[in-house]
C-alpha cells in the first residue's frame, strides 16, 4: 500500500520511490572528518577530566 509509504527520494508521503517525479531531497549530514574530531575531542576531555578512557 503505498499511501503510507515514505519516498526514498523526496521523503513525501503516499507513493513509491520509482514513481516519483520530484527532485531529490538534500539531506545535510556531518563529514566523517568532523565526526571522528567529536570524537576524539571528547575522549580528550574525558581523559583529561576522569583519567579514565570512557568507550
């Protein structure tokens, strides 16, 4: 039943991703560089702090 199924390209509701007409939505998402510098950002902090590694 697609009237309740998410497109995969446009993330509208009520038809199927092959049927799809509208162009593709941007989805903004974190490089990985920016991600594992969080990371290790943190894990410095807590290491710092704690003295403990925290996984």
């Amino acid at each position: 039943e697609a009237g309740k199924q998410k497109c995969q390209k446009c993330l509208q509701i009520g038809h199927w991703t092959y049927e799809c007409t509208n162009k593709r939505k941007y989805l903004h998402r974190m490089s990985r560089t920016t991600v594992m510098n969080k990371k290790w950002k943190a894990l410095a902090s807590a290491l710092t702090q704690g003295g403990q590694n925290t996984r």
